[in-house]
C-alpha cells in the first residue's frame, strides 16, 4: 500500500472510492517520467521560496534603502509604510484594545485641525537626498492621502497597534515627508516573522507612482527644531539632541501610522517647537507717573499718595518723594503741591488754621533731607486734628470715621503723623488712635526727625458727612463695620437692642430710651412732660446732657434701645446705640431738613430704625420772640440766603423747643411698636 523502494514504480489501483475518471488521471500522472517529475517538484520549490522570501523583507521599501532615493521614492516608501505597516505591527505588537484605539484617533483629529502640512527640510527632502541625508529624518512617519487612495488596507486607517512611544511624527498631507525606517542585519535575519503580500505592495506601488503629485509641502518649524544632522562622512548613525522634543528611533520597531503617532504627541505633551514669548523677553511693565495729588475728585478733601522713598520733615511741613535711580520723564516728574490734610476744604473758615504742607517730587537739586529715622513696611497716614474737630459731631465725620476708613485696612500697622496737634483733643479720643495704630501719635510740626516710609498719604479718604460708601472703601467697609469698630473699642458689650438676655438686658422689662437734653441751645424747655409721656408709651427713660470724656456717655448709650434729641451733636452717639435700635429726630423751625441729612441717612446705615419728628412755629421758642407774621415764620428760605451765618443766629442759636406731647406721642408710638416687634422676632428665633 505505498511506492516501492526504487521511489518511481507505479501506484498502485486499490482505492476504492477513486471513480472512473479519478483513474485515469491516476493512471495519466503514473506514466511521468521520473526525471521529468523531479525537474518540476524542483523548479515548484524554488518558486513558492523566492516568493516567500520576497514578501519577508526584501521589498520595494528595503530596496529602496540601499540606493539613492530616486524622485519617486518618497512617494512609494509613503504609500508602502501606509498600506502595509498595518499587517507588520499585527504580528510584531499585537492587536491593542479598540476603545484605547477610538480614543487615540479622537486625539489625532484634534491635532489635525491644530497643525498644517510639514516636511522637515522644505519641498524637495527626500528626492535627491542620499541614504545617509535621509536617516537624520528617520524618526518621523507620514501619510499621504493619494496612498489610501491608492489601495492601502483598512487598517491603516484605523490601526490595530500603537507604535513605540519615543517616536515624533511628521504632519499629515505630504508625500515627501514619509520618511524609511533604517535596515539592520537582525531584521532580516527575522524576516520569517512578518508577513505581507508582494502582489498587493506592487500595485500599491504603481498606483502611488501614477497618482503621487508634486506639490510643494510647507516646512514644519516643529520638524526642524527636532531632526538631527549626520556627520559629513555619512557614515556615523544619527545624532540625538538634548532637546528633549528629539527622540531616538527604536531599532527593532515597525514605524506607527501617522494618527498614532499625533495620538502618541498628544499624550506626552512634547511642544512641536520652542515658542518664543515676547513677555519674557521683555522687562516688566513700567508704571507710568501719575500726579501726587488728586485735587479735582473729592469735593471735601485735596490728598495725595506717595510711593518710593518718601521723606516727612515736619519742622518744615514737607513730604518728599525721591526719584529712584535711572527714573526718566515718562516715570518721574518733579511736582510741587500746597495741601491742607483737612476734609472740609469748601469751607474758608474751617480751613484757615490748618497748616499748609508741601508735597513735592525731587530728581536733583536742592536735595532732599537725609533720613533719620527709616520705618521700613510701615505706612504713614498725615492729617490735621485742627478745624471743627472741637466739635463732637466734626471730631466724627471730619477725623475718627476718616481714620478708621483709611487706616483700618492696615491692622495696626500704620503710624499716624499729625499736624496741627491738639493734646486735649487727642486724649479725649486717645482708644480710638491706640486701636488703629500699634504705635504712638507723632506731633509733625515739633519733631526734627526725618521720618521716611516706602508709602504716605497725605489727607484722609472721606467720603462724604459721617457715611462711607462701601463701593468705595477699602475691604468694602460700611457704617456697620464702624460702629462695630466704636464699640469694641469703648468695650462696650451690647450689639443687638432690648431685649436680648445676653446683652445685659435681662429682668429688664421695658425698653430704655436716651433723652439728650442740651445745656446751652435747642434745649427741651418741657423735658418733665417728655418723660412722662415717653413711660406712658411703655419707655424707661434717662435723662442725659452728655460729659466731655466719650467712654461714660458711650456706656450709658449702650445700655439704652433708643435715643432722642433735638438735631445737634449729642445725636452722634447713636454709633454706640446696640443695632435694631431706635433714633428720634427733632428739626426745629427753619428750614433746617437739610441739616437733618447728617443723622438720618448715617443712622440707617447702622442698622438703626430712624424717626423725624419736625415741630410747628407753635412748638419753638421763637413764637416767644418775634410776632407770627416776622419773616422767621414767614421766609425761612429768604433767611437761608443770607448765609449760613444769618441761618444758625436765626434758627440754632435762638431757638429752643417746647414739644406738643399729643402731637409727638404717635411718633414714640412708633418707637415702641419697632422695638417690641424685634422683640417677638428675637424671642421666635
């Protein structure tokens, strides 16, 4: 049942399932020649093993490597590395997972849109460049568009493996840009392990010669930043630069598709090329010299700021600023400026005792007065505690609400420079300077010294009569953060009125009311009927005329829920009223509404309920004085006009009031019913 030993006998005819014609061809094939048969088996073998090792790796790309690139070239290496990489990375690494896959084409659309074509060394690399020129270019792998055209596989679009991650690809779009991976003795010598069909890359190889254009492909400034130069000989391998966009090309790897390969770049962050800033090359911004002073803006103050090396020399009232080194016109002028640091510039007669500082900018001669004393960090604030600031009323509006709002920001850290220096007026509000400032009052106009700072202020930010404007105050302060700041610094323990137990006003069970009564002017001439009409209302009331030192009166304002008075300073005590409180207003005769502003928008802006109450010619002394048809009654406005001199003889000065108890007890009504209302909210929460 097999051939006989001499190996060319005939077969045998004992197969059963063989047919009819089956046995003739068995018959036919048995009268071969031996010789004949051998010569075939031969000439069969030597074909099916030049095919294979064909398709291995002596292709058309490897061809290609070992003789100079012919105008073509590129084009074919193009076309080849993008039809059949793909079966190539199949075997060498593996099928990776899809979705990584999905994802790192998402990645190579965006950086599609992101960069234009590039070929490394402009329109003509890789045409009439020899084998050594073109391995400086051989980490970087294109694709061209005619190539998919021209028959490559599915899987090039859609690659099955990621290629090593030290490669850097060209841009897509240019033919010329594909560059040929290097050929090594152990590629071929494991050639077995790759696959492909030659009859496929031959077609895709005359396709690509038929359809490739000549176009002329931009040069990729990310391509030239990162290619390295071969020595002159070309006989040493490529260079890798420090540069760490250049990476070395893997020996053993088969070069990734283009989409990869961006996928690949887009991953690790490689920058395409050095981007040159102009910002950092260039110096930072120069602050451009504005005036010292702001003369124009505030309608109660002129002020000035001063940044740099500034000297105060009080003995001749001057705040110098120094140009620095190499200042020149566009950041330093010389300027001189004449300031009174007092908020009440409108008004000649509260200016004329303010002392006139001189504010200047200095580059050169005369010099400036040495320093003496350096108080490095250390801000300075320079003012006048002269003008109204006697009164109760100005010593607010005009200097301690200012203080607070210009040196409140500095926690401490300010030093306060005072011209005009009054002891009496600064012990009378000395725990109000010692809580804005850790260090002593300085009297500027008898101190030698010459203080210098790196920042002054010359006059206090004011706003406007004993308000702040949050919009506009540093760290948006209001009237509230004010009188928070009054009453931590009096230690007064009340912040919310009657009747929270915790304030102090537990067993109390009615609500106290403050009754100013004024020694000298606009006094209560019925002060008796007044408190009783006010504890029929339900009040317990205190009778006060107020005392020079501020911490007395600020305790007893503190312990009450309401405070009451003819208009006059005694009503600026209201910034120790606990909040939710009650203010009560009475304008005399006169036309004094006006006036009646400086307590009525500042009460509400400290949280207070305000009440304004305005009395008839029947209610003022006045009717006492001067018969009722007198143009006080008649032409308060005729009386306005003659200045503000006529105006308070008139109508302060003369005047005191009587008050209608039926008329005004609705207006204590009111009083009452707001505060027993925040009573029942407290006791609900």
């Amino acid at each position: 049942m097999g051939m006989d030993g001499g190996g060319g006998g005939k077969l045998p005819y004992s197969y059963a399932s063989v047919g009819h014609s089956d046995g003739k061809l068995v018959k036919s094939f048995s009268r071969v020649e031996p010789r004949k048969f051998g010569m075939g088996l031969v000439a069969g073998f030597l074909l099916v093993t030049c095919a294979y090792f064909s398709t291995a790796k002596f292709d058309a790309i490897h061809i290609a490597m070992i003789s100079p690139i012919s105008k073509d070239a590129a084009g074919i290496g193009s076309l080849v590395s993008g039809g059949a990489d793909t079966s190539k990375q199949q075997l060498d690494l593996g099928v990776q997972d899809p979705d990584a896959l999905s994802k790192e084409g998402s990645k190579a659309e965006v950086l599609e849109k992101d960069d234009g074509d590039a070929s490394p060394s402009g329109p003509d690399s890789g045409r009439n460049a020899p084998l050594e020129d073109t391995r400086r270019d051989e980490t970087f792998v294109g694709d061209s568009g005619d190539a998919a055209r021209g028959g490559a596989s599915p899987a090039a679009a859609n690659p099955a493996a990621v290629g090593g991650r030290d490669e850097v690809p060209a841009k897509d779009g240019d033919a010329t840009a594909a560059l040929l991976p290097p050929v090594s003795s152990e590629e071929a010598a494991n050639s077995t392990q790759e696959s492909g069909v030659l009859e496929d890359e031959e077609l895709q190889v005359q396709d690509a010669v038929a359809k490739t254009p000549s176009k002329k492909s931009n040069v990729s400034a990310a391509a030239a930043a990162t290619t390295t130069t071969a020595s002159s000989n070309g006989g040493s391998p490529s260079t890798v630069h420090s540069d760490p966009a250049v990476l070395p090309a893997p020996v053993q790897q088969i070069p990734p598709t283009t989409q990869e390969v961006k996928a690949l770049v887009a991953d690790q962050q490689i920058p395409a090329a050095p981007v040159v800033k102009q910002a950092d090359s260039e110096t930072p911004a120069v602050r451009e010299w504005k005036p010292l002073c702001d003369v124009t803006s505030n309608r109660r103050i002129d002020w000035c700021e001063l940044d740099g090396d500034v000297r105060v020399l009080g003995a001749n009232a001057s705040v110098t600023l120094v140009a620095p080194p190499g200042a020149d016109e566009r950041t330093f002028r010389e300027e001189s400026w004449s300031i009174k640091p007092y908020p009440r510039k409108a008004d000649p007669n509260a200016m004329r005792h303010i002392r006139v500082l001189t504010v200047r900018s200095v580059s050169g001669e005369p010099p400036a007065p040495a320093c003496t004393d350096r108080h490095d960090g250390v801000p300075a604030l320079v003012f006048s505690d002269r003008g109204y600031a006697g009164n109760y009323f100005h010593a607010y509006t005009d200097v301690i609400l200012p203080l607070f709002l210009t040196a409140r920001q500095y926690a401490g850290e300010v030093l306060l420079l005072v011209t005009d220096f009054q002891m009496w007026w600064l012990g009378k509000y000395l725990p109000v300077f010692k809580s804005l400032s850790n260090y002593e009052p300085i009297d500027l106009d008898h101190d030698p010294r010459v203080h210098c700072f790196s920042h002054v202020q010359v006059g206090l930010t004011n706003h406007d009569d004993f308000s702040i404007d949050p919009r506009r105050a540093p760290n948006g302060y209001s009237m509230l953060d004010f009188t928070k700041f009054m009453r931590t610094t009096y230690g007064l323990p009340r912040d919310v009125a009657w009747p929270a137990a915790a304030n102090g006003t537990a067993g109390r069970s009615r609500p106290r009311l403050l009754l100013i009564a004024r020694a000298r002017t606009r006094r209560f001439v019925n002060t008796d009927e007044i408190v009783r009409g006010a504890e029929k209302v339900g009040f317990e009331v205190v009778v006060s005329e107020g005392e020079h030192e501020v911490a007395p009166f600020a305790e007893l304002a503190n312990s009450c829920d309401a405070i009451m008075g003819v208009h006059g300073a005694g009503l600026t005590n209201m910034v120790f009223v606990p909040g939710g409180g009650v203010v009560i207003q009475v304008v005399p005769l006169g036309g004094l509404e006006f006036v009646a502003g400086y307590f009525r928008g500042p009460s509400r802006d400290m949280g207070l309920r305000y009440l304004e109450y305005r009395i008839t010619p029947e209610e003022s002394t006045l009717i006492d004085q001067y018969p009722r048809d007198h143009v006080i009654f008649t032409d308060p406005e005729g009386v306005k006009k003659k200045g503000w001199e006529s105006l308070k003889g008139a109508y302060l000065d003369k005047q005191d009031v009587r008050l209608d108890m039926k008329r005004f007890r609705p207006t204590l009504k009111k009083a009452i019913a707001h505060l027993k209302k925040a009573k029942a909210a407290g006791g609900s929460n």
